[in-house]
C-alpha cells in the first residue's frame, strides 16, 4: 500500500494518490494530470479509478481530463449529477483496488453530494478516511457553498453535517488516519490547522466540530458564525466541475502566445483583456504598465485572482517573468480563468524599451512611514483579513479587506494621501494596483507592512490571540 499527498500550497489544496498491487486510485485531482500520470507510469500502475469527494468549488478539478486519458471511471457520492458519464457510488459502496478497499461513506452538509472515502487495509482494518470538506483538520467544511434547494439554508446544511460527522465518522477508530482536501489558507473552512495529516483521535480531542457533549444546535451556532461571503468565483468553479472543460492543453496553447509591446497594446484595447501582472510585488512598485493588476506569482496566486477578478470568462494579458508564462496560465486555470489570450514578450523591459506609457507606485519603508504620521495626520487603511486587523492592528488604523475592497471605494481620498499596509507587502500592492486601475492615485504603500510598522515606535493595539477572535 502507496499512499502520496499531493499538495498546492497556492491553493492549500490535497490530492491523494494510493496504490496496491499495480492499481491506482487517485481523489481530488488539480487539473493538470501529468503528475499523476508519471507517478502511475513509474510505478508500473494503472490508474483505475478517480474519485472525487464534492464538486469543488475553490478550484477546477483534473477528473475530466484524467478519465478521458485513462479510462478510468470518475466515481461521485449520491445526489451527484454532472453532465458527463460518471458512477454515482452508493452509501456504503465497495470499490477494490489491489488488496485495498475503498467505501464510500455519503456525508452531506457541505455540499449535499459530499463523500468520504474510507480506505481498508489487506486485513479490512479501517486505515484511513479521505475527508475532502467534510472534515479538516481543526475545522470542518462552511455549509453555505452547496447549490441547493430555496428551501434550504446554510442552518440546514450544518444539521446534516452534524449528523454525518457523528453518524459516519466520530464512529470510526481513534488511529484512523485524516487526509483533508485542504489546509491553512483555503476559503472553504474559518480556522483550518497548518498540518496536513493528523489522526482523528487527536481531531477529536482538538477540533472545536468534534466535542463529543456539543448538541446540535451548539453546532449550527458554532459553524454558521462569522462565516465570510464566499469569493464570487465559487460558483463558476462548481460548474464547470458538474458540467466539463477545455483540456488544459488547449487552454495553455491557447495562452502561450509571445506578443511584442505593439501587438500586446492592441490586444488589450481589441479584446477588453485585464492586463494582469505576476511579477514580484518590489518589481510592479518601481514600474508597470499603467491600469495594470498586479498578483504575484509568489503569493496566493490563483485564490487571489479569482476572489478580485471574479468572472472566470475574463480575457487575461500577461506580464509575467521570464520562463514563467507557462507556469502562470497553468496556475490561472486551476481556478477556471481559461482566457489567457497571450504574454508581453520580453516582459516589462520590452515595454520600457518600446518607449511606451509606464507608471509606479510611491511606496515608503516603515520606519518613514512612522515619522511622516508624527507630521502629518493622513488616513491610514489596513487590507488584512478582519482577523488580522482585529487580533493587532495599528491605532487609528481603518480594516478595508482586499477580499471586500470593492465595499470600502466610497471611504478612500479621492484627492488626498492616504497610506496602505498589509502584512507583509504583497496584499497591499495588490490593493494599490486596483485603486490604480480606477483612477485612485494618491496612496502610498507601506513596504514591509505590518511586520515591519510593529517594529516602529506606532502605537498598537493589544494583542489577541485569533483563535479566540
């Protein structure tokens, strides 16, 4: 028995490939499948079937693809009905695989179709579940993504879930092994742990979910509470997972087209494309072609881009460094964003060269930044997360989320300074870039963000610790 986590820390994203006796079985696959086909190739295997847990909807799935290239059968729990051929596995299936065996145990409450495989050892020893949303580790799956009935609510949803968490897998033993579909930083859960496998003895004795003397309704409570609204990209996602796709192929030929700066610039004002930069955040400060977005590569790529963007039918331009266009669209599509039409050639310095129109953003170190405050009294907005900004935040400081920015236009200058930090750099230059697009001009980026201002003399509120938040 070959158990392999395939992780994407862009996406905080799991993919399990497991292998027995030359069958292999692959759950929750990304979207390009080469890395799954040359593990299968190496080892001598052949790929028999892939299962998925729910339709995601964070990230476009490779089952289509996988199954058209292999054969294999893509096997959903009850109440699945995509457009494509599929087995749509009963409670309680069986499925073999070498001297493995796979049940499906149905668990609804994420989404109404959620399955997690149970995975038997030679011996029919429970080993391990795959829990995909259904169970992460120190939290579970938000309950308000599933498409479901107007009559139901996200309260109606945390109530099955409830049940299939106590009915199907608190049941199980203490030593059975945890693989979730996703980890620290993913949309899909409120507080999920760093660690990417644990035991669920150890998720029952942590994971808030789990108490075993919490009542239904403490449950309901407790998972309905503070949830964010969803990035307006989940849906599309979802339904392309239900419905099908281009093949990744084409949409990376599609996208890799080299264009000199005048081909580039006709492009963009022909076809409507947003001009998205990828490349660092310290590059796009000191110049970039102007009501350009910038995202980095080097951050949260994709979950960034399909929070902001939004409309996965966007045409996309690329500026992106060297050797890593390719990379850029592949990434762009694991969140369904397949309109790639081509990449600067050349990069920004072509641009430049090309004598074309440039602009920058006025960017200061914290240690400037405190003195300029001591003089002056312009506003001050934090693009963190709420929780970020409310477990420690510099004093008189305003919380506008990147996620919501959209929400916090009408409380930003329009005609005088005001200043942007984030954490680290990365968020707040993002923000830059789209008030930019907008015709906002007058902010001025905090380099190192709040990292760096906690290191001036700027008073501060108390720390609090966010898992109490």
């Amino acid at each position: 028995m070959h158990i392999e986590q395939i992780y994407t820390g862009c996406l905080a994203q799991g993919a399990y490939y497991i292998e027995s006796n030359g069958e292999v079985a692959i759950i929750d696959p990304l979207r390009e499948t080469k890395p799954y086909l040359e593990r299968a190739k190496n080892a001598k295997a052949s790929i028999k079937y892939i299962f998925e847990t729910h339709f995601h909807a964070d990230f476009v799935s490779g089952h289509v693809t996988l199954s058209k290239q292999t054969g294999a059968p893509i096997v959903f729990g009850p109440n699945a009905h995509p457009s494509f051929d599929c087995v749509i596995a009963q409670d309680q299936q069986h499925f073999s695989l070498g001297d493995l065996t796979i049940v499906a145990l149905h668990t609804p409450g994420h989404t109404m179709e959620s399955t997690t495989y149970l995975l038997r050892d030679k011996n029919g020893r429970d080993h391990a579940i795959f829990s995909g949303d259904t169970l992460f580790l120190g939290d579970v799956g938000r309950p308000d993504l599933a498409q479901k009935a107007d009559d139901m609510t996200q309260e109606d949803l945390a109530g099955m879930l409830f049940d299939s968490l106590r009915n199907k897998i608190m049941p199980l033993a203490d030593d059975v092994i945890v693989y979730p579909a996703h980890g620290a930083g993913s949309a899909c859960g409120k507080n999920m742990m760093k660690e990417t496998v644990d035991t669920l003895g150890n998720q029952k004795q942590m994971n808030y979910a789990l108490r075993a003397n919490m009542t239904r309704e403490e449950f309901i409570e407790e998972v309905t509470d503070g949830l964010l609204p969803p990035p307006d990209y989940f849906p599309l996602n979802v339904k392309l997972n239900k419905e099908g796709y281009d093949d990744i192929a084409q949409v990376i030929n599609r996208g890799i087209q080299p264009l000199s700066p005048d081909a580039f610039e006709v492009a963009a004002q022909e076809t409507g494309a947003i001009i998205l930069d990828v490349r660092h955040e310290s590059e796009f400060v000191k110049g970039h072609i102007p009501r350009s977005i910038f995202i980095g590569l080097d951050g949260s790529f994709a979950p960034w881009v399909g929070s902001l963007i939004a409309d996965i039918n966007q045409p996309l331009l690329l500026v992106a460094p060297e050797g890593r266009e390719e990379e850029a669209i592949t990434r762009l599509s694991r969140v369904g964003f397949d309109q790639t039409l081509g990449y600067l050639n050349g990069g920004f310095s072509a641009w430049q060269a090309a004598s074309k129109e440039c602009d920058a953003i006025k960017s200061i170190s914290a240690e400037a930044f405190a003195q300029a405050l001591s003089q002056e009294d312009h506003p001050v907005f934090d693009v963190r997360k709420p929780s970020e900004y409310l477990s420690e935040h510099l004093q008189n400081a305003q919380n506008a989320p990147l996620d919501f920015l959209n929400n916090h236009l009408a409380e930003l200058p329009q005609d005088t300074p005001f200043y942007l930090h984030c954490a680290g750099g990365y968020r707040s230059v993002i923000a830059a870039s789209i008030l930019k697009s907008r015709g906002i001009h007058h902010h001025i980026d905090v380099a190192g963000g709040y990292k760096s201002i906690a290191a001036t003399h700027l008073p501060r509120t108390e720390y609090v610790c966010p898992s109490t938040l």
